[in-house]
C-alpha cells in the first residue's frame, strides 16, 4: 500500500514537473521576442549614429596587440578596468544572487547563466532545469568522435585533443548542412547556429572527459548520461568524481563566471572572426581552443601551478612574503613570464579571483591547503597585479585533480558559453565578415611624417 502510494506521488510530481515545463518558454522561443529588439537598435545606431567617433588609434594600438582599442561589437558582457566583469549589467556578486543553482546546491551552474548571456534575462528555475535536461538529452558523443578520441596518442597534449574533436563534430553541424542545401534564408541563419551551439556544448563534458579518462584513467569506465543532472554535474561524474560534491560545486562556479570574459580576448576573438566567415559554430570554436592553449591565454591555467610547486619545491615549507617576492622578482630577472601574473585590462582585484577566495573561504579545509595559502600570500605580496588563475590550480589540485596539463581544458568547456552566445547573435544581427586594415612599419612612418607637416603648416 505504501510502496502503491510513494509511486503515485512520484508520478504526479514527474507530471507536475513536465506540466511545469512544457508551459515555460524554451530558450530558443525566449530569443524569438529578444532578437527583434536588439535587431532594431543595431538598425538604429547605424541610421543615426554611424559616422560618430567613439575613439581614436594611436601607433601603440597598433604595435601594442590593438590593446584598448573600441573595435568590437560583442553583447553579453562588458570587462570595466575597475569593476571587472558584468554580463548584461550584471556583476559577478549579482549573478550569485540570482541565478539558479543545481537541485541542492548553491553555486551558478552553466545553465543559468548560458540562459542569461543569450537572452539577457535571468532565468526562472524551471526554466533552467528545463535547458539542462535538454543539454543532457543532447550529450552523448558520436561513436565517430569516440572512436577518433580513443585513437589518439595519449602524449598529446589535452587541448589539442579537445580541439580536434571539436572539430570533427561539424560532421554533424545543420547550419553547414542546411547552408549547402541552398534553403536557408538569411535571416535564419540564428536559428541553425543556435542548434549547433547548444549541441556543441552538451557534448562538451563528454568529450573533455573521454580525454581525460583517456589520458590520466586508462581503462576507466564512464557511467552513462544522468539525465536530471546539470551539464557540470555530469562533467564531474564523467571524469570520474560525481562523488565529491564540493569539486563538483567548485567547478560549477568556475565554469559559470569564466563562461565570458567580453570579445576582446584571444579565445573569444577567434570564435568572433572564424565565425565571421560564416563558419559552423564547430569550426569556430575548435579554432578559439587552440588560441586558448596558448600560455599567455588559457595555458597559463595550467602553467601558474607548475610555477608554484616550483617555488614550493625550492623555498620549502613556511614560505614568507619576502621569499615570494624574492622568487617573483628572479623569475622576472631571468627574462621568464611569471604564468598567470596580472590581466590585460583588469587594473583591480579580479571578481573571478574574489568569488572563488570566497569559495575557499566558506571551507576550513582549503585554507589549511599549503597550496591556497601560497596564492593568497602571493596575492598579498604583489597589490594591484594578480595571479588568478592560481586559485583555480590549487583548489583542483587539493580535491584530487592533479593533472594540471588538463585545466586548460576545463577552461575550454567554461569559454564556450560566451563564444558561443556571441556567434548566435553575430548571425541575428547579420554582422559582416570581420576585416580590418593592417599597416607596414613603413606606411606608419609615412602617416607619421603627413601627420606632421600638417601640423607644422
């Protein structure tokens, strides 16, 4: 009798849910009613506003890597030098605060805010479960993309394992396949990359996973697809740690608040100008990896905690400030980058940084962590510059992940909702194909010598 009641109740709550759901607006209908507004404000600018200066460039822009310079249309989030980070107005403390978190847990996952990049709203609760379960019903991995996985030498590099099968999933694109066809109309060119992108990062966690069995856990089995789990509980329990929750809570953090980072960046712009060429949203982001895996980018994700255990292994235990400070300034002596050591826009604390301290903070056995305590104290040695993706290292490195060649590759799943969100939107508000002028030294000094005489006379 009890047993015939439980099951009932199960049964109408699993209706209730379903009802729930299917009365919610999916995210690709929530985008039908944005995408006009914003469609009309771009057709705006460029009535009214085309033509009016909002800058100027300098000969350091153009030696300097184009650093600072207004060139980029980019929706879902704005870096302030000061402040740090905001998607659609929204700061990290903001996101927190409202977006929903997975059943019994507390931190963003990369639902909520994948819903908020995309559409600018924050999303309700059922909404996002129902986004989640709709990743996770796309989730599972061609057996092509297994099986060229699988064949890879293990002594490749992870990144360029995940960018190789990033690749290979455009076997699958139907913005290519309907592209070819010749049917599809401009102005639903969103609608297939939207597909694309949501396929492409449901399978990321199984693909970034399989790599990591493949590599660090030969002969590891990974359990099947929950279907009611969130895309980043999945990843967790694909590698093989579904059991630790604090992990699995910590890399929901992570993936959600580095998800975006604005356009400017190396990753990002690469998905932006591949994207341009009306490339499937495969090859863009494949191409956005191995900008990524370079250690002035990504890389360093990895390459800040080779440094730190490094110095651990040089100045042993009870490391002081002026120990840091001494092994910081030798590494700068030698001509070598210090992995990690400031951000090219960011003039403060980083609120990526700061969210994650906080994690720490709220767990006594992270800060009795050698290797947490290290990074705050190096933290505190150098004001107004930060080593932030030491953080990131540490915590992975004290739950267990140790293989730290692979964080750049957690790094990679996170970076795709933001490249992503953007390739969506490039294709709604139909922007061009990217092309901007370069110039020889010569033509500079050409410009310069004009410049001048018109001044002079």
């Amino acid at each position: 009798m009890y047993r015939r009641s439980a099951s009932r109740l199960v049964s109408l709550q699993t209706r209730a849910v379903s009802q729930r759901f299917a009365s919610t607006k999916t995210l690709k209908e929530t985008l039908q009613v944005v995408i006009p507004a914003k469609q009309e404000q771009l057709k705006r600018l460029k009535a009214e506003h085309s033509q009016t200066v909002i800058g100027d460039v300098k000969v350091a822009n153009i030696v300097g890597g184009m650093r600072g310079l207004k060139s980029m249309l980019w929706e879902a989030s704005v870096l302030d030098p000061n402040e740090g980070i905001r998607f659609h107005g929204l700061s990290i403390v903001d996101c927190q605060r409202q977006l929903p978190a997975a059943p019994g847990g507390k931190e963003i996952i990369a639902e909520s805010m994948l819903w908020l990049l995309l559409t600018g709203k924050v999303p309700t609760e059922a909404e996002t479960r129902q986004l989640s379960r709709e990743l996770a019903d796309k989730g599972d991995l061609p057996t092509y993309v297994e099986k060229l996985i699988d064949g890879l030498s293990p002594s490749i590099h992870p990144m360029t394992q995940l960018g190789i099968g990033v690749a290979a999933l455009n076997h699958d694109s139907v913005f290519q396949k309907a592209y070819e066809s010749g049917i599809m109309n401009k102005a639903d060119y969103w609608t297939y990359t939207l597909e694309d992108c949501l396929t492409l990062i449901a399978r990321l966690p199984a693909l970034a996973a399989r790599i990591y069995r493949n590599v660090y856990k030969q002969g590891a089995v990974a359990p099947p697809l929950n279907k009611d789990l969130d895309l980043v509980g999945n990843y967790a329990a694909l590698m093989g740690y579904g059991a630790n929750k604090d992990l699995t809570e910590y890399l929901r953090l992570y993936i959600s608040i580095h998800g975006d980072h604005e356009g400017g960046n190396a990753s990002a712009h690469t998905a932006h100008l591949v994207g341009s060429t009306l490339a499937d949203p495969y090859l863009a982001y494949s191409a956005a990896l191995f900008a990524l895996a370079g250690p002035l980018h990504g890389l360093a994700n990895q390459e800040v905690l080779r440094w730190q255990l490094a110095m651990q292994k040089e100045l042993g235990d009870n490391i002081t400030h002026e120990d840091i400070k001494g092994y910081l300034w030798k590494t700068l002596k030698n001509g070598q980058v210090v992995p990690g050591y400031g951000h090219g826009v960011l003039r403060k604390s980083d609120p990526r940084f700061i969210a994650l301290q906080q994690f720490c903070d709220s767990r006594p056995e992270l800060l009795q962590s050698a290797s947490i305590q290290l990074v705050k104290k190096i933290y505190e040695v150098a004001p107004g510059v930060l080593i932030e993706h030491g953080k990131v290292g540490c915590v992975l490195y004290h739950y267990g992940l140790t293989e730290f060649k692979y964080y750049t590759v957690i790094f990679g799943v996170s970076r795709a909702l933001g490249a992503l969100t953007q390739l969506v939107w490039a294709r709604a508000l139909g922007l061009p194909l990217e092309r901007p002028k370069s110039v020889s030294m010569d033509t500079l000094q050409d410009i310069i010598s004009k410049s001048a005489r018109v001044r002079q006379g």
